[in-house]
C-alpha cells in the first residue's frame, strides 16, 4: 500500500501515519513525532468522526507527545478529552477506558485530587473484568498502592 495509490485519508494511510509517528517518538524525535501524530489524529476526525475508537486512540497518541514537547496544559486537556470520551462511548470497564484513566492520572500527577480516585477506579475496573489473577490488574493495583 502506497499512500500516492490510495489517498491520504484512506484508513491504512491514516493508520500507518500514526505508526510513523510512535516510531520517531520511540527514537526521541518528539517535536516531528507531535507534528505526525497531530495529522494523523486530525484525518481520523475527518474521516471517521471524532466518536470512534480509533480516534480516540489517535487522539490518546498525540496527548502523550504533547507531554513530551513541554505542552502540558493542552497535553492534560486532551488527556481529560480522551478520558470522558472513552468512558462515555465505550464505558468504564473497556481496557482503552482503564488506560485512558491511567493515562490522566499520570498526566494530572500525585498532586492532584484526581490522582488517586482515578488509580483505585482503574484498579476496581480491572478487577471485575479481569480477575484479581491478571497481570494488568496487578499493575493497577501496584499504581494504586502507591498513592497510599
């Protein structure tokens, strides 16, 4: 697949876009990986509406390199944005919920009031849907445990 044959806005360009823009954050080109992640999350929008999973995926993506280009109040408010909306459309107990709810918590930070309700609600999610034996629920736990 080439994106000259099938258009920018096709799902796999998109798709492959965003993967591009993981792989120049992995090798610590934030501020290209921020540009690449931005456009990616803004076709998804175009394309597929700003209430699907994958955008907010996408939408998850660039929140996390804003962190990691010094913007944080926005890194925050679209952290919170991806955060409501995915408790919204795919409920609480769906495992991009719990992440988008992680994710929040570490972007508000241990000083916020949300930080620890956030960790326990994570934990308490995890732990209905996967069992007290799952690996993702013991890191919940583990995250948790550290706010006490």
């Amino acid at each position: 697949m080439t994106v000259k044959r099938v258009g920018r806005a096709h799902p796999d360009a998109i798709k492959a876009m965003g993967n591009y823009g993981v792989a120049l954050s992995k090798a610590g080109q934030h501020v290209e990986s921020e540009k690449v992640k931005k456009e990616a999350f803004e076709l998804h929008v175009k394309t597929l509406g700003e209430k699907h999973p994958d955008t907010l995926a996408a939408m998850g993506n660039w929140a996390l390199t804003l962190g990691k280009v010094g913007q944080y109040e926005e890194h925050c408010a679209w952290t919170r944005r991806r955060y409501e909306m995915s408790m919204e459309l795919l409920g609480p107990t769906d495992e991009r919920s719990t992440v988008a709810m992680t994710n929040l918590a570490a972007a508000l930070g241990r000083e916020s009031e949300e930080y620890e309700p956030l960790l326990r609600k994570c934990y308490e999610m995890r732990l209905q849907v996967l069992g007290e034996s799952h690996p993702q629920t013991r890191k919940a736990y583990s995250n948790w445990q550290t706010t006490q």
